[in-house]
C-alpha cells in the first residue's frame, strides 16, 4: 500500500500524541499514583505503535511498543513510576521526536533505538523479578466471566463437557480477520458452543482487533483435534488451547515457554477494550473537527480578505447614490461581511497551549541541569492567538523562560538565605486584551536592578555617564534589550546561544507586538509580551506621497502633526523638529523612497512614528485615513526591499505598498 | 488570450508554441507552457528602491505581482507605453512575474528543426536570455528563456567570468 500521501496526517498526529506523552508524563512524575494518566499515556503509545506499524516505520512501531509495555507494566502496578523509569520514557519520547523528524531514512537511529528498547526492556524485566510471578498476574486479567457465563460453564461441565479458553492468532499479513474469525466460529459450533468472544463478536465483525482473539468453549472434543482442525483455516497461525482458569484450580507450573504468550494474551485483551473505548472516543471528536490543509484556510482567508475590501468600496458607493433601498441592500451587505470576516479569522486562530505545551518540559530539563529547582505555572493556555503568531512566537518565549531560569532564579541554597521557598516560581501566563494578547513571563527570583544595568552599559560604552544620569530606572531597565547587551557574568550553555534579548525584541516587534520588562531587584522580573490577535489584516494610515499611496501600520504610529517650514530646525546638517521638547528627526519620505516630489506643500503633514524606541517624523504628501488593509506578501522575485513590509490592494483596485517602519528609520 | 490557447489543442506534439510578441521591431517570443495570461497595461505600483527594469507590481485577482520591462530588462531604447503594450504573466522558478512588451502578435508553432542554437550577443540581449532563434518563413523570431531574467547584471557578469575561466582551464588541459 502506497502510504506517502497519509505522511502529513501520520505526522501530524504522531506529533499530538507525543505532546500528549510528554504532558502526561511530566503529571506523571510529580503524582506517580496517578492510574489515569498512566491509562492515557497507554493509550497514545498504542495508538502510536499502531500507526507507525500502519505506516511501515518499523524503528517507531518497536519504540512504541516497548514503551506500551513499560507503561502497561506501571498501569498494572507490577513496576513503579521511579525518576529512572520516567528518564527512560523520557529519553524514548525524545528518540520518537528525533524518529518522526527523520521519517524518510528508515536505517536512521538504529543503534538509538536499539538502546533505548534494550533500556525498555531491562525496565520490563526488573519489573517482573519486583512481582515475581509473571504468569499468573497477567491471566487473571486475560478473562472476566460474568455470572451468566459462569453458570453456563458449571452446567456445562456438569453435563460432562470441558470449558476450554482458546486463543487464536492470525497471520500478521491476514487482511479478512473478520472472515477467518467466522470460520473459526462456524468450525467451533461443530465441536460445542461458545460461551464467550474477547473481543465480543461485534468488535471482531468489525475488524477491530490486532491479530488474535480469544474464545470460551464447551466441548467435548480433545484439544488436539480442535487446534489441528483449527489450523486448516488458512492464515490461523496459531491455536492455544488452555483451562479456564475459573473452572479448574489454576495449575501451578505453566511451562516456561507458555509464560511469555501468556503475558502477551493479557497485553493484547486489555488493549483490545481501551482500543474500542479510544476508537469511540475519536470518533466522538472527529464529529467536532476536521483537518484542513493551511493553504485552503489561507486561500479562503484572502478571499475574504478581498470581499472586505470590496466591501469597503460598495459602502462609500452606496453613500453617493441616494436609493433608500440600495442604501439597507449594502448596509445589509456590510454587516454579513463583517460577521463573515470575523468568522474566518477565527479559524485561523489556535491555542497558544500549542506553544506553552513544550515548556514545562523544558524548564524541567533545564533546572536539572542547572541543579535548580523551579516550579513552571501555566495559565490561560486556552488563549487564542493566529496561527502565524502562534509559530513565530515560540523562539522569543523559549529565550525568555531559559533567561528566567538561568539568571532570574536563584541556586536553592541562595533562596534559603534571602528566606524564599527552595523551590523557585515561574509563571507564564497568556490573556486577551482588547485587540490584543498579553504574555507575562514572570519569575521571583533576583531580579534585575537598574543600577547594575547602568553601570554595565556605561562599561560596554552604550551609553555616556552623562546619559546614565539622566536616565529614568524603567529606561534603564529596558537597556536589556539593546544590542550587545547581556546582564549574564558569564555566557552559559543556555541563554548564551546567539540569541540575545535584542533578538526577542526584534522579533516580537516583526510582529507588530511589543515587549516591556519590569523587575524589582530581590523579588524577581516580569516581561510582558504584547502581540496582536492577527498578522493577516492590520489597521494602517494611508497617506499619499508623490502621487501613490502607502500604507503605515497604525501600531507604530504615534501621532500625527501638521507643522510650518519655520518648525523645523537644522542640527548637524539633519533636520528636526521640537514636539513637546522632544527633538525628533524628520525624514521626507518621497527622498527616502526615491520618488520625484514636489513639495510646494506650505505646511507639511508629519506622521510621528516610533520603531526600536526611536520616534521619527515622516514627511508626506497628504494624509488619506485609517483603513483595514489585508497584508500581502510581496512576490520571492521583489522581495527583500527596504522599508517596505509587503504590500495591499486598495478599494480600487491598486496595490499599495505597506511601508516597514523598524526599517525605514 | 484564452483564444489564443484554444488554436493549440489540435497541433501535434513534437512542434513547439510559442508566444510571439514586439519589441523594437524585433520579432521575440516565450514558450507557451509558462505563460499564464496575456493582460492590457492596468495601473502599475511603483517599487521604490528596486532593480531599474521591475516597473512595479500589479493587482492580478488579489495577488500581488512583480512586472518588468523587457526594453529595460534589454537595456532597449526606453519608449512610451502604446495602446498595443501588453503584460505577459509568466511562471518562473520565483514565482508569477509580468513582463511589458511592446505588443502580443501571435501563438506560433515551431519546428524544433527550424530554432538554431543563439549567437553570442544579439539586439543588445544577453545569450542568457535566448534559447535559439527559430526561423519562419523569413521572419527571425528570438526565442527567450526566462530563468535567468531575474538575474542582476552583477550576477549574470560573474555566471561569465566563471564561465570563461573554465573554457580557459579547459583549453589549456
């Protein structure tokens, strides 16, 4: 079977039931006793295996499998949930991630793999010497006669048949399992009759089982001539005839090799019931969700984004003509837009859990390692954000929380001292906020203290001693993010992989958001990271500059001013302007594009911008208006312009450039 | 456009479509397979600070698209834009990209027999940019390729040097 066309959906799956595993077992480590989350846990790394063996990824399908055996060990009880235990299911998790990356080399990570299972596997082992027998726990689980059956079996046995448990196991290759296992019935009813199915005889006419079930019977006939019978039905591989064990005392010594069937009889019968319980619970959520490729969202998305501007168009239209019915026609247009507008946006819109879901893990890994002990609080997960918001914001966030981590909190040792719990506080919570989130990252460790930071950036030569005077401490503060800054003595392992805090500013700023800190030396930092709801349709001013029409994202529009030629003053050959005793730059945005102006204009219509904390004036033509415009990328051919972000389409049809302030100014 | 496509259904395989359009009075033409539609002259945006010959973008059906002038491209007489100017939107490795020509003549059918290999510098062109030279009748069409069109003359200068450096190191072996 060609499977390459299921490989987006295999991984994306896969990829949810890993992030599953990895949340499941960081519950698991803090309350070991937990059955239901060892359930679940049991649960995604059966389905995993049977995906990939679906699939054909052998290296994953073994992975998963050992590790469902691990699991079903601790769902049992036979083995306990210890810090090594879950280091090796954390260590399997982290193969698995490394496997589904690198799907298309099958001879990849293979001594990986083989470590790792043989890691499973000796977690396996040393579970069954801790419960000694194997045998007997793992077949009390493998049948569950109610008192009907029972009471069928006795009189059966008193009427002089013998109850026999039968397993039948199918050929891996078999691709009718619902016709063999009616043979085996139709077979069987010529011997005596079945008491029992495991599965039941729904869940075997509807293929659902792996490769073998097991019966209850009452017969008079020799085993022998069953199982020889039996193993005439092609693709019956196998045939176990045993006692049932509620029928006759179980016997003591199972022969040694019955032993590992045994265990795996139980294996299979219990996954076969959270097998149909999963299957019914998918199916339930299939009802609520679909998948749909990103491209059609997108396609849909700029669709509708055109309408809008359509829209737009009609309404001024219908402003002009005085028809009292066109009038109600577009307002009744307008609104239906407007509902239809909102309703798309929402699809592109996820949970940000997508993004927090990877932190507890990682702050896990990283306090080990740093021999500190941090405990991550999460909240509002459930906040919703656009997806192309949602991808990029991982990076800065990562940064953020190694940051807190690393330098904000304090060795346990030193919390003792300065009379805080041991056990430091991180807490990473995301809400809405009008138009926009809100991200707060904050830690109560040390702290930063603006003193500290002014002195450094005297010694770096960021700033003049004259300049740190004046300085206000939230100024001071914010020097963090300033290029070739970073408060950390020496560079670690951790915050000191290029990524300064310049870059997180940078990017969230790329996404129209912006990022403030505020810490208190002693009790810890906060930052707060602010990002709008979405990327694809912004707010912007239009103005015209040498007759064409750009586009200035209202985020980074501070006011706009009107100001007379005798306003503007000259300081070292650049020209400025004094607003509020505050000198600012004036750039003629017609000279910076390179466009033929002719400013004969008497005062100059100014729009006061601020990019990187550097507020400028742009000089233009005439100010047009605030519009919501849909972003469009410009093509792979022209891309890569300076001081141009992308551009749009207007009412009319042109297309308008959206200018890029950050890289304007 | 769509006319012109419709004429090509019926031709037989191995003959090439082409195509043709004016430039200067010089006869060119592009594969037919990478041209996606043939558009009047519509209001064209500006790039600022760009290449010289990307004229600006356009609005095709909501997407925003890259033209560029071939008389630029060729380093051609700059002329104004007539009545009979056209855009042809081409599909390139980048992506849809417009090309302004003087005007569109026809969809042509070529013998692959009948296109001979380019002579070195022709009409001011670069060679990167011809494919061959097909003859018709005693029309001579100059057939473009289009990967390279993109190319800054920086770019296409080095392609040159590392091209002649390796014919030398080959003359010489």
């Amino acid at each position: 079977m060609d499977t390459s066309e299921y490989k987006d959906l295999f991984l994306a799956e896969a990829r949810e039931y890993l992030q599953g595993l990895n949340i499941a077992l960081l519950q698991l480590e803090s309350d070991p006793a937990n059955r239901e989350v060892l359930q679940e846990m049991f649960r995604a790394a059966h389905s995993l295996k049977g995906m990939s063996a679906t699939m054909g990824y052998q290296q994953l399908a073994n992975l998963t499998h050992q590790m469902e055996n691990v699991l079903d060990f601790l769902r049992q009880g036979s083995l306990r949930a210890k810090r090594d235990v879950a280091n090796i299911l954390f260590e399997s998790l982290d193969l698995l991630e490394l496997l589904l990356g690198r799907l298309d080399e099958p001879a990849a990570c293979l001594e990986q793999v083989d470590r790792v299972v043989g890691k499973l596997r000796a977690a396996c082992d040393g579970s069954m010497e801790e419960a000694g027998l194997v045998g007997s726990a793992a077949d009390g689980d493998t049948l569950l006669l109610d008192e009907f059956e029972k009471e069928m079996l006795r009189a059966g046995c008193a009427g002089g048949e013998r109850a026999r448990h039968l397993e039948v196991v199918l050929d891996a290759s078999c691709l009718l399992k619902s016709v063999r296992a009616y043979m085996v019935f139709k077979l069987l009813e010529k011997f005596g009759h079945i008491v029992k199915a495991v599965p039941g005889t729904q869940e075997l006419e509807e293929e659902q089982f792996e490769d073998r079930f097991q019966l209850v019977i009452l017969t008079q006939t020799a085993d022998e001539t069953i199982r020889a019978e039996l193993l005439q039905i092609a693709e019956v591989a196998d045939v176990l005839v045993r006692d049932v064990p509620e029928m006759v005392a179980p016997s003591a010594g199972l022969e040694p090799a019955k032993v590992r069937k045994v265990e795996l009889v139980s294996e299979t019968a219990i996954s076969q019931e959270e097998v149909n319980g999963e299957r019914r619970n998918i199916r339930r959520a299939a009802e609520k969700t679909i998948r749909v490729e990103t491209d059609k969202l997108d396609k849909l998305i700029n669709l509708v984004g055109e309408l809008v501007v359509n829209r737009t168009r009609v309404v001024e239209l219908g402003r002009i003509d005085v028809a009292a019915e066109l009038v109600s026609a577009v307002e009744q247009l307008d609104r239906i837009t407007t509902d239809l507008q909102s309703a798309v946006m929402k699809l592109r819109m996820v949970p940000i859990k997508q993004v927090f879901d990877r932190f507890p893990r990682m702050v896990r890994d990283l306090s080990q390692e740093k021999g500190k002990k941090v405990n991550l609080e999460i909240r509002g997960e459930e906040t919703e954000l656009d997806r192309s918001i949602v991808n990029q914001i991982g990076d800065p966030l990562v940064h953020l929380l190694r940051n807190s981590v690393d330098h904000g909190i304090e060795p346990p040792g030193v919390r003792v001292q300065s009379g805080k719990p041991e056990e430091g506080t991180i807490i990473l919570e995301a809400r809405h906020e009008g138009s926009y989130v809100l991200i707060r990252v904050s830690d109560d460790g040390r702290g930063i203290s603006a003193g500290e930071m002014l002195k450094k950036a005297v010694e770096k030569g960021l700033l003049s001693s004259a300049e740190a005077q004046r300085i206000s401490e939230e100024e001071a503060l914010r020097l963090i993010f300033r290029n070739g800054f970073s408060t950390a003595e020496q560079v670690t392992d951790i915050s000191g992989r290029g990524v300064g805090m310049d870059a997180v500013k940078t990017v969230i700023e790329s996404m129209n958001g912006s990022v403030e800190i505020k810490s208190s030396p002693g009790e810890g930092s906060r930052f707060y990271v602010r990002l709008p709801l979405t990327l694809a349709i912004i707010k912007a001013l239009l103005v015209e500059v040498a007759g064409e029409i750009y586009a200035i994202p209202i985020e980074s529009i501070r006011e706009n001013l009107y100001v007379a030629p005798q306003d503007i003053k000259t300081i070292r050959g650049e020209k400025v302007i004094n607003v509020r005793s505050e000198v600012l730059p004036l750039i003629y945005l017609g000279e910076m594009l390179g466009m033929k102006t002719d400013s004969s204009e008497e005062i100059l219509s100014v729009v006061v911008v601020e990019a990187a904390d550097r507020k400028t004036g742009l000089v233009v033509d005439v100010l047009l208006g605030q519009q919501e415009i849909v972003i469009k990328s410009l093509s792979r051919a022209v891309e890569g312009i300076r001081g141009v972000a992308g551009a749009t389409v207007l009412g009319n049809g042109r297309v308008a450039l959206i200018l890029d302030v950050s890289s304007l100014i | 456009m769509n006319n012109l496509v419709g004429k090509t259904e019926e031709q037989p395989q191995d003959e090439l479509q082409l195509v043709a359009f004016f430039l200067q009075g010089e006869e060119f033409a592009v594969d037919i397979q990478k041209v996606r539609e043939v558009l009047k002259l519509p209001p064209i945006t500006p790039l600022p600070q760009s290449l010289d010959f990307i004229e600006g973008v356009i609005n095709l059906r909501g997407e925003v698209i890259p033209v560029l002038d071939l008389r630029k491209r060729f380093r051609l007489k700059d002329a104004a834009k007539g009545d009979k100017a056209r855009i042809i939107i081409v599909e390139i490795e980048e992506g849809m990209v417009g090309l302004i020509v003087d005007s569109v003549t026809e969809v042509l059918h070529l013998n692959p027999s009948a296109i001979e290999p380019p002579p070195r510098r022709l009409a001011g062109t670069r060679p990167e940019f011809i494919s061959g030279v097909g003859k018709l009748g005693n029309r001579l069409i100059i057939i473009l390729q289009l990967e390279k069109i993109l190319s800054t003359e920086e770019q296409l200068e080095l392609e040159h040097l590392q091209l002649a450096e390796a014919e030398r190191v080959a003359l010489n072996r």
